[in-house]
C-alpha cells in the first residue's frame, strides 16, 4: 500500500486556544462594528484571518535567528538572504523592506507617476492601493474562467493575453510595468502557468515594458506548476521558481508567506536603475539598504525559511492541507473557488447566502455568521475590500465576493479543518433564513475594508 503524504516536520512547541461562547462572540463582533479586523485575536478559536505572518517557523529558523548579526550596514545576514534570494530567483540586486507593502511603496514611488497604468493580474489591495493613492490606476486582465467559481481551470490566476494586448496598445507610454500576482490571491489563490508567463513575457518584449512579480506565494505558484502544467512533473521546485523569475524583471516580496516567517519583505531586480532608486527610497523610508527595516535575525530566518518553503515536501503537506478542507466542503456541497488556492479556501458567498443583496456585502455577512458559529475569523476579499471606483466612488460589484480561509502554514492540524467544516456546515444549512447582510455606518476613502464600521441591515 503507499503510503499517504504526511508533514514532514513534528510538533515541538504548542501555544494553547480557547473556546468561546455565542454570548461573548455576540458582544465581542458588535463591539468590533461587525469588522473582524477589530476583534481581539483572544476573542478568535481558530484564526483564518490571513497565512501573512502567521506561520509557525522551524527549529532551523528559530537558531537562525540567535545567529542574526545586528550590524547596521554589511550585517552577515543580508548577505545570507540576498545569497540564497539570488540562488533561487536569478536576481542580483536585493533591497530589504520590513514587508511586501512596504517594497511596494519603495519601487512604486520611483516607478509610478500620476496617469500611470499598471497593466496585469489581480494587484492584491495595498499593491491596488499603492497605484491608486499615486493617482495611477491598475487594469485587472485576470482570465474570465476566474469569475466562475464552480469551473474546474488549473490556471486561473492567467492573465487574459488578448486583453493585456490591447491595455498595452492602449496606454503604450502610460505603462510603468506589468504585473504578475504569483499566486493570484483576489483570485482565490489561483497559480499563474508557466506558459501564461512566458507568453506575458513575449508581449513585454513586444512593448518594451518590463515584468515586475508580486511573489508573495511564488513557491506555491511553482508547486502548482509542477503538479498541474506538462512538462514540469520532473522539474525541482527551486528549478521552477528560477524559470518563473527568469521571465521577468523585478520581484517585490511579502515574506510573511513563502519565506514562512512572521515580517520581512525585499525587492529583488537585475535592473539597475531600479535597484539604484529602490535603494534610495529604501534608505528614506525603511532603513539603511543592507537591512531596510528588518533585524539581523529576520533575514536569518527569511534565508533559512526560503530555502525550506522551496522543497517540495513542505509546499505538498501545506497545500494537501488546504484540499483537504476542501475535499469536506464538498462533501457538504459549499460553494468554493475551484480548484482550491494554494493558501485557503474562498467561498463564494453570493451563491451561498443568496437572498443578501450585494449592496448588503454577502461575504463579510458570511464572515461574521461563522465568527458567531464557532469562533472561526476568516476575512472578506470581495465588495467591501475592492473598495469604491477613485473616479465616480460608486462601490465596486463587478469581481468575486468571496469569505477567505487562509490557513496559516505548519499552525493548525487536520482536526482544526474538520471544525472549520462542520461550523461552515452548520451556517450553510441555515442559510436560506439569511434575508439581509450588513450596511456601512462609516469607511476610509482608501482600503477601507481594515477600518469599516458595519452594522446589521436587520
Ligand atoms: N501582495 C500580495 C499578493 C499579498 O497577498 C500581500 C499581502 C501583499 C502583497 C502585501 O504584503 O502584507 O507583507 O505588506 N497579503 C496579506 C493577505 C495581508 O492577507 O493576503 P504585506
């Protein structure tokens, strides 16, 4: 008989949680304006808020980080990070940043000018609001087959070539770069193929434009080439991931995922003039280049935590974890985005609660019926987080509405998923008494999703 995967790792150190009840979860949501962001975590049983920072780090990165030299400027373990950063992706020139928004704000404020148009996949929200607060606007070319949670497509974090084309032909000289999302996480934590980014990469060329990776799940992306695109079977996941950068120019990095640590960020190009501004920005706004924000230690355990998160065992228990959540959902027939994403499980809350309107937000409702279940925090990447169009600030209906399940990487068992099942379950089966969701009493201008104040409709 062979044997079933299993994780490669054992259990060294626990950190206890509680229960609650109905009762406090009741007061604590309405306290919090119905914004899971404001609960208390000790007011959470089972966190799903994010995998951003959340991971359970390794024995080897934990005696990494009592190595961390401290120096301010040459510390050893820059050196140590930027080695194996160039070792897996090909770049040359790193600049650290404490995380991936704050690479963003480093590169962008150098790259994107007013009327700019970033043109490719989904830009996750601070990358969409760091376009947008430069008065610059993103273009979201993301594959049609991604709107359609129930259709079986191995790549629907792909880039519509077509419609990439014609945004570059368009905006021509108003394009500063093209982003690719790796994995595509408004998408639902969709891989981008291989031959998806190559064929970006001939368009690049055609345009003279260069290709910037948001990579802050680029390891799973390579996992799911590997396991899903011809060709790639035999390949080594560190093989893939240094095909994959080969094709572009730059990479900006939230290593609170793939690199499994708890902050850490950088940018990594071959393009000097990039790399020289990037420099300089960094040293403006996060710190000087050789630690841009970050200690000693946490590039200690960005290095270690990149080397082990680029192994194939760790990347198939963590993704075998999330299909294994979703192998129970469909046991109880619960509407996901499919195939699942690489770091969690989106529900297709408008399918689910079907008898909320969209201007009464079906997925933050959903969010906050399985807080009140089971105590369970999962988040709203949908209608509240694509926040209002900049131009005519009419609410944003056209995209997904989805309740995330992000599952933290080496955190929860197998056991944790089969509560998140049953609770999901228990509002399912409730779900045709849901009539009305939630309406805004007060939100920010910008990302408003972190900070919005809600309250029942009813
Ligand atoms: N890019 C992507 C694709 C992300 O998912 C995130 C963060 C960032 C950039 C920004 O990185 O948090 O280190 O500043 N996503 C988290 C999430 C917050 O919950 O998905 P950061």
């Amino acid at each position: 008989m062979k044997l079933p995967y299993s994780e490669p790792w054992r259990i060294k150190m626990v950190e206890p949680i509680h229960v609650s009840t109905r009762e406090e979860r009741e007061k604590w949501i309405k306290e919090a304006n119905y914004n899971v962001f404001q609960l208390k975590a000790e007011q959470v049983y089972i966190d799903l808020l994010t995998d951003s920072g959340t991971n359970a780090m390794s024995d080897r990165q934990w005696a990494g980080m009592m190595m961390g030299d401290e120096s301010y400027a040459g510390a050893r373990s820059f050196y140590h990070m930027a080695d194996v950063i160039t070792k897996i992706t090909g770049f040359k020139y790193i600049t650290p940043t404490h995380q991936g928004r704050a690479a963003e704000n480093v590169l962008f404020s150098y790259l994107i000018t007013p009327g700019a148009v970033v043109v490719g996949n989904s830009p996750f929200d601070t990358t969409k609001g760091h376009i947008e607060s430069r008065k610059a606007t993103a273009i979201d070319c993301t594959v049609e087959e991604s709107k359609n949670s129930q259709l079986e497509y191995p790549f629907k974090g792909n880039i519509n070539i077509e419609k990439l084309s014609e945004a570059l032909e368009k905006y021509a000289d108003k394009v500063p770069f093209i982003l690719i999302t790796v994995t595509n996480n408004s998408a639902g934590g969709q891989p981008v193929s291989m031959e998806n980014i190559k064929a970006v990469r001939k368009l690049a060329d055609k345009y003279g434009k260069k290709i910037l990776f948001d990579s802050a799940r680029f390891a799973e992306n390579a996992y799911f080439i590997k396991t899903r695109e011809a060709g790639y079977e035999d390949k080594t996941i560190k093989e893939i991931c240094k095909e994959m950068f080969s094709y572009g120019d730059a990479m900006t990095m939230s290593a609170k995922k793939d690199a499994v640590v708890n902050m850490g960020g950088f940018i990594a190009t071959n393009v000097e003039d990039w790399y020289e501004h990037a420099k300089i920005n960094g040293i403006i706004y996060e710190g000087y280049a050789t630690y841009g924000g970050m200690n000693g230690r946490d590039m200690e355990a960005v290095a270690i935590g990149l080397e082990e998160n680029t192994e194939f065992v760790n990347l198939e228990s963590r993704i075998k974890q999330v299909q294994y959540l979703a192998a129970k959902l469909d046991e109880y027939g619960i509407p996901y985005q499919r195939p699942a994403g690489g770091h969690g499980l989106f529900i297709d809350a408008p399918k689910v609660l079907t008898h909320v309107p969209k201007e009464e937000f079906p997925a933050q409702t959903l969010t906050i019926l399985l807080y009140l279940e089971a105590g369970i925090r999962g988040c709203e990447i949908g209608y509240l987080l694509a926040d209002r169009d900049p131009v005519t600030r009419e609410n944003r209906f056209g995209g997904n509405d989805f309740l995330r399940l992000a599952i933290p990487r080496r955190v929860y068992t197998n056991n944790h998923m089969d509560v998140i099942a049953a609770a999901l379950k228990n509002v399912y089966d409730r779900r045709e008494s849901v009539t009305h969701g939630v309406k805004i009493t007060w939100e920010a201008p910008i990302m408003r999703h972190f900070t919005v104040k809600l309250e029942p409709v009813k």
